[in-house]
C-alpha cells in the first residue's frame, strides 16, 4: 500500500497496522456516500430501535434539493460530487491551498 500522508516505514517498525483500499480506488467515496445517507436517514439510531425491541422513529431528511458543501475537495470529493448519484440539487466544493 502507498500513501504519503503515512510514515509506512515507521509504522512497521512500531506495530502498527495500516490498512487501506488501494485496490479498488472509488471504495473510498462509496463509503464517504454510504456514511452520509445513513445519517441523513437516521439508520444508526433506527438500528439501535430495532435492535432494543422498538421501531423506527422517523425516518431523517430528505436530500432532494438539498445542497452539499464540503470543505477541501481533494481527489476523493472531485469523485464523490461527480457521482453523486441525484441526491443533490447542488454540490459547492470549497478548496484551499496552504501558502507556501
């Protein structure tokens, strides 16, 4: 695996694991988009319902129409918002660059 925010070298020689989903690069904005829809849909507490013998409370906010705005954009965000799929009406990207 290759990633330059991480210090591989030293990780191994700590013990520690890293782990990542380089073989299959839109994995990542999947699971970006798997995150958002389940808030937005209350699926963690719906779940905890259920599980505890109730049932579904609500069920979260509509995304039609809705607009998106993330803050640093990167690779992950430029293919997410490309592919989001309808959800949203609109997708704002805020991107900035550190000075050098």
């Amino acid at each position: 695996m290759r990633n330059l925010a991480i210090d591989m070298e030293y990780a191994k020689e700590n013990g520690i694991l890293v782990c990542g989903t380089d073989m299959v690069p839109h994995s990542t904005y999947e699971h970006t988009w798997a995150l958002i829809l389940a808030l937005a849909k209350n699926i963690p507490e719906d779940n905890a319902l259920l599980h505890s013998g109730g049932w579904q409370a609500n069920s979260g906010i509509g995304l039609k129409g809705k607009t998106l705005g993330v803050l640093g954009l990167g690779k992950t965000w430029q293919r997410s918002c490309a592919n989001r799929t309808g959800f949203w009406h609109e997708c704002d990207c805020l991107e900035s660059k550190p000075q050098r």
